[in-house]
C-alpha cells in the first residue's frame, strides 16, 4: 500500500513538470505570414533571396535522413527558412534587432529587440527562464524556442526533437 501511495504521489507530483502550454502555427506571424508557410508567398512578400541552399540537418522534422525528402533554405537578411515544396517551409530563425524592419507578432501582440521576458511571459501566459523558453504546437512535437540575451528577446525559432 506504502508502494501504490509512493507511486500515486511520484505520477501527480511530477507531472506538474510537464510543459502543458502550447502554441497554434499561426500564433508566431512574421510580416501576417504564419510560422509555416509556402515558400511562393515567402519569395513575393520579400524577393529573390540573399542565399538559397540544400539544408544538412543531421536529425529532426527537418532532416533528409530521417524524413527521406529534401529540403532548402532560403536566407533573408534577419531570418531563415528551411521546408520544400511539398511540406512548405517554417521561419527556422528569426533573429530580433534593430535593423529588422518585418513585423512579428506573437499571439497579436507585436515583439521586437525590446521585448523583455516579462513582456513575453504575459503575451505566453508562461514563466520564462533568463535565457528563453520552447512551447510546442498543439497535439505536436515541434513548436518554437524563444532565446533571449540581456533580459531582451533577442531570437525565435523553430524546433525539432532529435
């Protein structure tokens, strides 16, 4: 009985550890883009881009040897997106500064360089840690890791398990 209590109170106490908080696709927009989108929209919102490359992830949703498809990254000056023509392509990078001139909005609420943890705590409704936080999408394994640097958001990107 000591044992059966024992396990009751291991199950219920530690899955309050879990990450219950989850994000839609379309909770992280870049320029009104979702965080997936197709790469034909991609290239006539924002032109040719500054580097186009087969993509060499070793592991994950975006893995050649796992997945056994292609894939390709196009590079802007403040992001990256890596997908293919098939499964379309997910902002893998978005780096915030000061020069960025796209606006990314997370769950409506714009975000920039000047965002602080607490400011996307409230927008998340989560408690991030000083150097960010991963919430995955709905019913998904993947989802978005939100990085920051000196208390300022300062990347978001894509996620993948290994």
């Amino acid at each position: 009985m000591k044992n059966l209590a024992l396990i009751i109170f291991l199950f219920v106490g530690l899955s309050g550890l879990a990450q219950t908080d989850t994000l839609d696709v379309c909770d992280v927009k870049v320029d009104g883009f979702c965080f997936r989108v197709s790469k034909d929209s991609v290239v006539a919102r924002f032109g040719k881009p500054k580097k186009e490359y087969r993509a060499k992830y070793e592991c994950g949703f975006l893995s050649e040897a796992e997945q056994g498809v292609k894939f390709y990254t196009i590079e802007y000056p403040h992001f990256y997106l890596t997908g293919n023509e098939k499964e379309n392509y997910v902002f893998d990078q978005i780096t915030l500064s000061p020069g960025l001139s796209s606006e990314i909005t997370v769950k409506g609420i714009k975000v920039s360089h000047n965002t602080t943890i607490a400011d996307l705590d409230k927008i998340l409704g989560v408690k991030s840690s000083q150097f960010g936080v991963i919430l995955y999408f709905k019913n998904a394994e993947d989802g978005i890791t939100f990085s920051f640097e000196n208390g300022l958001l300062k990347r978001i990107r894509y996620h993948s398990p290994c």
